[in-house]
C-alpha cells in the first residue's frame, strides 16, 4: 500500500490556482488601506484637496506594495513554467510563501501609517525578504527532487536564482537607507522594484 505522504500534493495545478487566488485577493486589499476623507469635516474646495494631497505617503507605499506584488507573482509564475511536478512538500513551501504573501496588506498598511520610522521599513522588508527566501527554497527543492522540467532546468537555473539573490541584496540596502531617512529608504526600494518590473536598465545596455 502507497503512503499517504507519497501521494499527497502531486498536482501542480492546485498550487498555481491557490497561488494566484492569494496574490488576486492580497493586491485587492492593498488599495482598502487608502481611506477616502470624511465628507462631514471637509467644507471647502481648498480642504478636499489638502486633505487628499495628505494621503501622498499611503499612495506611495501603494504603489510600492502593488509592485512588490506584482514582482513576486511573476516570479512565481516563472518558476512554474518549469516545474512540472509536485510532491507534498512542495506544496508546503509554497503555502509557506504564500502566508508572507498575506502577510504584505498588514506590512504596508503599518508602513504606510508610518513612513518617518525605521522599524515599519524594517518590517516591511523582512517581509520582502521572506517572499524572496521561500520562492528561492521553491525553485531550489524542485531542482533537487528532479520536479522540473529536464530540457530546461539548465538554461533557467542561474537567471531564476540570480534574479532573487541580487533583488534581496538592492532591498537590503534600500532597507538600510531608512537610518538616512526612511522615505529615502522607500524611495530606493520602488526604483530598484520598478527597474524589476519594467526592465528599464535594459533599455541602455541593448543595441
């Protein structure tokens, strides 16, 4: 008779439905963290707008929130491309790295209500490097289990694990920056995020 841990877990296509259900449902939260003002204390044109420019730093680490996301979803989604195999194990790295993706609507609204503290930069980008440290622990547990796609484990290996070694290095030097200020520290974190996201580094080095 088969045992239970031998059977369990081997579909691939529960994990990147749950995966994507997670990432859907935490980018929606992210944006219920902006609170739109009160209309009973706000009695002018001028109060509205200074009221909403106000809300600049939330929209910031909204937008870095979103990003940081987005960046992970990605990577995610690129892993699997191949990954053709499961086991029970597997699916619980990815729970794992899925729990911190939970986790980025509470570390961003804590950063958000409070951008001129280093402690919620910190917070924030440990979270950051959780999400990098479990998706690095993904790719590497399928490699060794012989989970992935044989024609090309090769050609992907070192492009998937260099891009979440030199992104993890960029945040923590970005998180370390908050000791200068901590709305410079975000400010490094979106650029670094955003050159992840759009590629735009590239766009000088290509001929």
């Amino acid at each position: 008779m088969a045992n239970y841990n031998t059977i369990a877990g081997k579909d691939t296509g529960r994990i990147i439905a749950i995966s994507d259900g997670v990432f859907a449902v935490a980018l929606t939260l992210l944006v219920l963290e902006i609170r739109v003002p009160v209309l009973n204390t706000i009695q002018t044109e001028g109060e509205l707008m200074h009221t909403f420019w106000a809300l600049k730093e939330k929209f910031l680490v909204y937008f870095l929130a979103f990003m940081t996301t987005g960046i992970f979803w990605l990577g995610h989604s690129s892993q699997y491309k191949h990954i053709e195999k499961s086991d029970r194990n597997l699916n619980w790295i990815n729970l794992l790295f899925l729990l911190f993706v939970t986790m980025l609507p509470f570390t961003t609204a804590f950063l958000g209500d409070y951008t001129r503290f280093k402690f919620p930069v910190f917070v924030y980008w440990f979270n950051i490097f959780m999400l990098g440290a479990m998706l690095y622990v993904n790719w590497i547990y399928a490699k060794k289990k012989g989970l992935t796609v044989k024609e090309t484990e090769s050609s992907v290996d070192k492009p998937l694990k260099n891009r979440i070694i030199i992104a993890q290095s960029l945040y923590f030097i970005g998180a370390l920056m908050c000791f200068i200020s901590p709305l410079i520290s975000i400010a490094f974190i979106i650029l670094v995020q955003a050159n992840y996201a759009f590629a735009y580094l590239n766009w000088f080095t290509k001929k």
